[in-house]
C-alpha cells in the first residue's frame, strides 16, 4: 500500500465514522421538525434519562463575554486517570437556547492520555454553554457557564 492509498483509506473512515452518529440523530430529529430537541431532551438522549452530577473535576473555560458569538472559544478539561478502567468516554458540548443545541460530541479513549477538549461553538446569543461528560463506569458529569454575548465588545 502506498502512503497516498494509506491516507485516502484513513480519510474514508474517518468521515464515514464520524458521519454515522450524526446521521442518526438527525434522523430522529426529521420525525419532529427541524432542530425539535430541546437542551433538556439532548441531554436525555445522550443519558438515557440518567441524571448528571455537577463535579469540580470538570474545568469549563469560556469568556463571559464573547465579543462575537460566530466564533466562542470552548475549553474543557476533566481530572481522569484516563487508564483501561476508568477513562473519559466522550465530552459533550452544548450551547443551551441555539436552534441545534449539540455543539460537538468527542469520543475518547485511554489512549489520549489527557481528558481535554478545545474549540470555537457559535452563539445566536446570551446563553449557557453547558459540558457533558461521559465516564467509562457509566456516569455523567456536567459543567456550565452562562455567555453574554454582545456587538463590537460592548456589555
């Protein structure tokens, strides 16, 4: 196999798997409408009703004021040991009032090493950006922080 055919293959696999958890949650949503599930609901779907504990093991870093909701820095790290048994499995990301409130869903693994994920979320407006954390042993912890977003910086 050449490095090229190598890179084309990992490229293919990557969209594939990451497009299939997508799809199905979209969906769901195309029963109800448009972007029908509430922050609430999501949360649901993605506990299976379990009820997720607030931890100061999850560190949210986001600015309290964003001068421009298109681009929002997110930063979220979790205290985990990240071994075999007991591991982050995912990081949620939510923006709790936009019409599609799932932001970002990273699967982890031991093999990470740091349970620790950054990006930019966009923001119709002042609102929550809440973290969903998923543990290997099942459980769910959960982080927020309220975002004031204005025009030009101005509060």
């Amino acid at each position: 196999m050449q490095r090229r055919d190598f890179f084309k293959t990992l490229g293919t696999a990557a969209v594939v798997g990451a497009t299939i958890p997508v799809m199905s949650f979209a969906a769901e949503t195309k029963k109800k409408g448009p972007n029908a599930f509430t922050y609430e609901q999501a949360l649901d779907v993605i506990t299976g009703g379990k009820k997720p504990v607030k931890s100061d093991k999850v560190h949210l870093k986001v600015p309290e004021i964003a001068e421009n909701g298109a681009v929002v820095p997110v930063t979220v790290e979790v205290d985990s040991p990240m071994t075999d048994s007991d591991y982050v499995k995912a990081i949620h990301i939510f923006a709790t009032k936009n019409n599609n409130v799932r932001c970002i869903d990273a699967n982890l693994t031991p093999a990470n090493g740091k349970a620790m994920l950054s990006t930019r979320v966009k923001l119709g407006g002042t609102q929550d950006v809440a973290a969903l954390i998923e543990l290997s042993n099942g459980e769910f912890l959960i982080a927020a922080q309220s975002v004031k977003v204005t025009i030009g910086g101005c509060g």
